[in-house]
C-alpha cells in the first residue's frame, strides 16, 4: 500500500496570489467554450456527465496539483492533499429560459469555489448553442497562471495528435531565447522601468474606473489568426501589438458611450510570462503600455516599437507581488488607482485541436477576473486558427460588453484585412 502524498508549503508568489482582493469574485482563470457531437455530447448538444467523469478520472488522478487545497496552519500556507470529488468538481449547469450561454459565463465567473476543497471546477452547459455543449473550466490563480491553465487544458483533454520533438525543440529555443535577452538587462535598467511604470498620465474616466459592482457581462472577439500575424508582421508588429490595439477600440467605445473625451492613449496593464521562481505556480510579470486611440495603422507600429522596447525589461523586472504583505498594499492601491485603464492578458492557447472523450472543442475564449477598479478586462487566446478575446465588464457599470466586443472584432478585422 502506498504511503499518502505529503502537503507541500506554498510559494511566496502564489501565498501572494491568495492574497490579491478581487471585491468579491474568485480569483480565477476562466476557459469556455462549446463543445461539438461526439462522444460524451449528443447530436442537441446535451452531455452526458457520468461518461465524462469515467473518462476524466484516471487524467484528473494524475494532476497532482487538482488534489490539494489551500490552507493556513501555523503560520504558514500550505497546499493540503484531498481527494477531488468529480461530483462536486464536474457538474452540469442548465441555462435558465432567459439565458444565453454568455449570461451563464458571467454567472460562474462570480461563483465561489469551497475554501476545502481543490479550488477547481468544470461546468458543462447544454445546448449552449444549436448542436453544441457549452464547458467552462475555472481554475484558482493560484493554481496556476494562464500558460499553466492551458498546458494543464492540453493534458485533460488530449488532442488528435502529439507534439513533435521539432515543435518542442522549438519552443524550448524561442523560451531561451527570451530568458537571454531579459538577463541582459542591468539592475538600473530594471529600477529605471519600474520607475517609468509609475509615472503615468493620471486617467480621469469615470467610466473605466471606479467602484466595481457584483455583476459580470461577457462576449467574446474573434478573427483569422494566419492573416492578422501576417498584417501586424507587415508593420514591424506582432499578433499582439495588434490586440493591444484592438483593446485600445474597445476602451474608446466605453468612454463614447459616456460621453467623456477621448485622450491621445491610454495605459493598459499587459501580463508577461517569465521563468517560474523555485516551486511556484504563477510566473507572470507587467509591463504597462500607452496604447494610442488613433487610427489603427498607425497605433500599431507606435505600440510595436513601445512593446519591443519594454518586454526584456518587464520579463526580467519578475513578478510585481511577490508576499502577502506586498498584496495587501496592492489591494489598497488597486482600489484608487488612475495608471491603468484595463488588463489585457494573453494566453498562450492549446497548440493543436482538442478533443474530450470524442467531442471536439470547437471554439474556446478565455476570461480573466476584475480586480481593483478596473470595470472591463480583456483576455485573449490562440486556438485552431484564430485569435479570441474575452471581454469581461462590471455590468452594474458597463452593461454592454457586446459592443466592446464589436470595436474589438471590428479593428482585428481591419487589421488583419489591410
């Protein structure tokens, strides 16, 4: 018989993470999507969740990090080894009559997760669309970060073919690559952009920013991902220099909306992956960027040459809230703040299409939670060929995400068609 599992103490990164106040919504990474026939889904999109729980079970088994829950004992935070209940982890949510699939992301994206137990949870939602099964998979930030919510996707799910040694060589040359070019820069570069970070335009909106409801609204972005890489490359820019941009249409909608005047830019939060420090679960620095509001084109080789500029700089700065004691601070500072108007994530998608015990996941869009006063978030995600974002708003404040999500759409679009 097999001795158990011993608890493990938690990083100081992810203690930190425990620690970040998001005024009442989970602390999550949240990846939905719809689900195709096949398998476990039937032709009307309904599943059937006892197959799936079968066919999950010995994967989630082998997920060390989906058996084990938070807790403070003696001072310390550790992660405590329990058993995942599928049950409990894995449950069918029914759209009510007046509900459309976004309506039931922006309601479990405020459901809590229990304290005891493994801070994950998959929701399967049928008939979300005409023949297809909505899924939302929310995982704890702490849990992981969203390059680790993603791998983890990868590993749950399968897909309809492996990763070559040349794809994997690949990719652990282009995260060299990064790792020497941040460790280049010197302690004063590093205190010099964290210095920039601070001094910013101070942001007037009242629209953006204030306090932040109990109430989610989310839509969803998406465009051709081959064609807006190779117009974004035309420019001297990347796939996400143009997201950025395309962000920066969504907060203009807002601000028209309210009437307020449009500034020359505003500062977007943007997350960086960098090199995971000794056990930790979340390896994600910041680098703030002036993002223009002018005609796209033009915006695009303006937040090019600010983002190639920043990034070494950002990834080799690290993490930004590294102690309890240093979330704290955040919490107060989140709350008032006038740096930031909005933060734009992107996750590094599933490399290959996903399929769930024989059902293919068709589309998938991430979102990130609010936190501070920050009222709209944008997350984005490469999956099967195209480039999706999240849009996720305080809906007491900003009901109408669709239309953020239309600016959105429409500026990738334009982009991309050049």
């Amino acid at each position: 018989m097999s001795s158990p599992v011993p608890d493990v103490p938690i990083a100081a990164v992810d203690v930190a993470t425990l620690g970040i106040s998001t005024g009442g919504q989970p602390y999550v990474v949240t990846l939905a999507g719809l689900l195709g026939a096949g398998g476990f889904v039937d032709d009307n999109g309904r599943p059937d969740i006892d197959r799936l729980r079968d066919a999950l079970a010995p994967r989630i088994e082998a997920e060390a990090d989906l058996h084990c829950f938070p807790e403070r004992r003696g001072g310390r935070w550790w992660w405590t080894r329990a058993p995942a209940d599928l049950t409990v982890h894995i449950t069918v949510e029914e759209a009510l009559p007046s509900e459309s699939f976004e309506d039931v992301c922006g309601r479990l994206v405020m459901a809590p997760l229990e304290a005891s137990r493994p801070p994950w949870h998959i929701a399967l939602v049928p008939a979300a669309r005409p023949g297809r099964c909505g899924i939302v998979v929310r995982l704890h930030h702490a849990l992981v970060d969203g390059a680790r919510a993603s791998a983890l996707m990868e590993r749950l799910f399968g897909s309809e073919r492996g990763v070559s040694e040349h794809e994997m060589s690949g990719a652990g040359a282009a995260r060299v690559a990064e790792r020497e070019q941040s460790s280049r820069a010197s302690f004063g570069a590093r205190l010099g952009f964290r210095v920039r970070s601070l001094r910013r335009r101070r942001i007037s909106s009242r629209a953006l920013l204030g306090p932040v409801g109990a109430a989610r609204a989310v839509s969803s972005a998406s465009v051709d991902l081959a064609a807006l890489e190779a117009a974004a490359q035309r420019c001297g820019a990347t796939v996400n220099d143009a997201y950025l941009i395309a962000v920066g249409q969504g907060l203009r909608i807002v601000l028209e909306r309210a009437g307020e005047p449009i500034p020359e830019s505003l500062a977007v939060s943007v997350p960086v992956r960098i090199d995971a420090v000794d056990a930790a679960h979340n390896a994600v620095g910041v680098m703030i960027v002036d993002v223009p509001l002018a005609e796209p084109r033009s915006a695009l080789v303006v937040v090019a040459r600010r983002t190639a500029a920043s990034k070494p700089l950002a990834r080799a700065s690290g993490t930004v809230v590294r102690s309890a004691l240093l979330a704290r601070g955040f919490n107060v500072f989140a709350r008032h703040q006038r740096m930031i108007a909005a933060v734009a994530s992107n996750v590094r998608g599933p490399r290959h299409p996903l399929v769930l015990d024989g059902a293919p996941l068709v589309e998938l869009w991430p979102f990130g939670p609010l936190a501070g006063n920050v009222r709209v978030g944008f997350t984005a995600v490469s999956y099967c060929g195209r480039l999706s974002i999240g849009i996720e708003t305080d809906s007491g404040h900003l009901p109408f995400a669709t239309e953020i999500a239309a600016a959105v759409e429409q500026t990738l679009a334009a982009i991309a068609g050049g």
